[in-house]
C-alpha cells in the first residue's frame, strides 16, 4: 500500500475528523450512522498510510477493491465519499478524489420477506418480551433500532397511534393495529420495554435485539430476522391490495425505489396482473404462414 510522505502530510492538525464528527450529529445522523463512517475513515487512513484528509483517488480506489463483499464495498465508499464532500466544504481541501473514483454498483437484491407460517409460529412459540419484539416489526414495520426504544408512553392510545423516531431524528406517527394495542396492557407502564441488562433504565442496543429475534425464528426451525420482519410487514399489505404509496408511508421511505426493495410481489400476483390484459393475437403471423402455404401450393 501507499507509504506516508511528506507531500501527504497531514493538513488540518487532526482536527478535520473531529469536526466531521459534531457536523453529522449537528444534522440528526444516528450514533450508529457517525460512528461507522467514522471507523471507516480511519481505517483506510490506517492502511493506506496516509493521512485521513490526504486520502487520494488512487489509495482509496486501491484499498476499496479488497472488499470483495459489492455491499460493504459501496458502504465504504459512501462514507469516504461523505468524508471528502465535507473537506471540500469546510475549505481542509480543494479536489475531491472521490469523483475520480468509480462509484461500486450495487447487484438488485431480492426482497427478504418471511413465509407466513415461519412468522406466525415464531410468535406463538415466544414468550411475551419477544412476542412483544417480533410484532413491532411484523405489525408496525419498525427497524429493530425503533423497536429496542420504545415506551408505552410512545402510544396514543385516544388517537390509535404509536410514536417513533426514525432514521436521522424523523419523528412520525404509525397506527396502532390491534395485536398492537393488546400488547401495551401487558408491558411495562414505565421505562423501556426492553431494557438493557448493564444498565434497566436504559434500552438494549439493536444488535441484541435483532440477535434474541433470530434466536426465536431458529428455535421454531425457520430462518428470520427483525428487519425480515419489517420487509414481511410490507409484502403482506402489497398482497392484500394496499396501495404502494401507502406502503412506503408506512414504511416512512422517501423513496419509493426504496420501498420496491422491501415488497416481494408473489407469482399469483403478477399471474393475475398478465391475465388482466386484453386479447391479442398474431394476427400478421398467421397471415404470413397462409400467404407462404399458398405460395407453397401454386408452385
């Protein structure tokens, strides 16, 4: 790899990540988000050689292609990108090496949606905290950090809604399905629903949340996680006929590019949409093979 030199000498006395950092909490990034942008700049500071505010297109691009995983090369490369734009921005840099660097594609990927009866006799099986984990995100569509956070104080109960705070601070309002609502008597009136064990008073971390929910799905024979359960979320209500603008509301994209991701639409379906068509037949072929049969028959 690069060797550090000193035309690569750091420029900002180290303080340009530091400052990155306040910038992306000053614009509502999670924790989770500036964290491992974070983590990604320095490591490829650390094995390129270089400085983080020197990184050149040539480094980057060279170390971007160990990543053999095309997922976590486009996140690494996001991140970098992120890095760069700001070091333009707050005046540490005058080129962007990033825009020499070809933006990873990423492979279209199948929505992961569960099969009905794996969801269904995973709730059944589990016991109430995890009954209580799996339907937040099979009924209210929350990511598995949402579902770690809540509260029974979140639930309106007079308006039949729940609140959330999602990605990047957005606060929104889901409605409350039935299941749902049954649920909020039998938890706890005060304090996260699902505590830390180091500290109650606080909510466990999304990762132990997500990995508890796998734990049920295994114990029932199936494979499922949390976020699984929030594509199932989707796919069930495209199914049933909701409208996929609703869906991504629900779903509280902005994109619906993003939504198209979540939602599988079943083989009967796109059967049915086909069947849906009017009638038309080759009638210009069929003319074809007459005119040639006749041709056929005068020689």
């Amino acid at each position: 790899m690069t060797t550090t030199t000193m035309p690569y000498a750091c420029i900002c006395g180290g303080q340009a990540l530091q400052r990155w950092l306040a910038h992306m909490d000053m614009a509502n990034n999670s924790p989770k988000t500036i964290n491992e942008r974070a983590r990604i700049v320095r490591a490829a500071a650390t094995s390129t050689g270089l400085p983080s505010c020197r990184l050149t297109a040539d480094a980057m691009m060279e170390w971007l292609r160990l990543m053999r995983e095309p997922g976590s090369r486009a996140t690494y490369y996001n991140a970098l990108r992120a890095w760069s734009v700001f070091l333009v921005r707050q005046g540490y840099r005058e080129d962007d090496p990033t825009l020499l660097v070809p933006r990873p594609k990423l492979p279209r990927a199948a929505p992961r949606s569960l099969p009905d009866e794996a969801v269904h006799r995973a709730i059944a099986a589990a016991g109430l905290q995890l009954q209580a984990k799996m339907l937040l995100g099979a009924v209210a569509g929350f990511r598995p950090g949402e579902v770690a956070k809540v509260r029974t104080r979140d639930f309106r109960q007079a308006e039949g809604m729940v609140e959330v705070v999602g990605k990047g601070g957005v606060r929104d309002y889901v409605p409350v399905a039935p299941g749902l609502a049954e649920l909020v008597e039998l938890m706890p009136a005060r304090g996260p629903w699902f505590p830390s064990s180091l500290d109650p008073r606080r909510p466990m971390t999304s990762n132990s949340l997500s990995a508890s929910v796998s734990r049920g799905f295994r114990r029932v024979g199936a494979e499922g996680t949390a976020h699984r359960l929030r594509h199932w979320f989707a796919s069930t209500m495209l199914a049933e006929g909701v409208d996929v603008r609703v869906v991504q509301e629900l779903l509280r994209h902005r994109s619906l590019a993003t939504t198209a991701r979540y939602t599988a639409v079943g083989q009967q379906r796109r059967v049915d949409a086909i069947a849906t068509l009017p009638l038309l037949r080759p009638t210009a072929r069929v003319s074809a093979r007459t005119n040639s049969n006749s041709m056929g028959l005068a020689a």
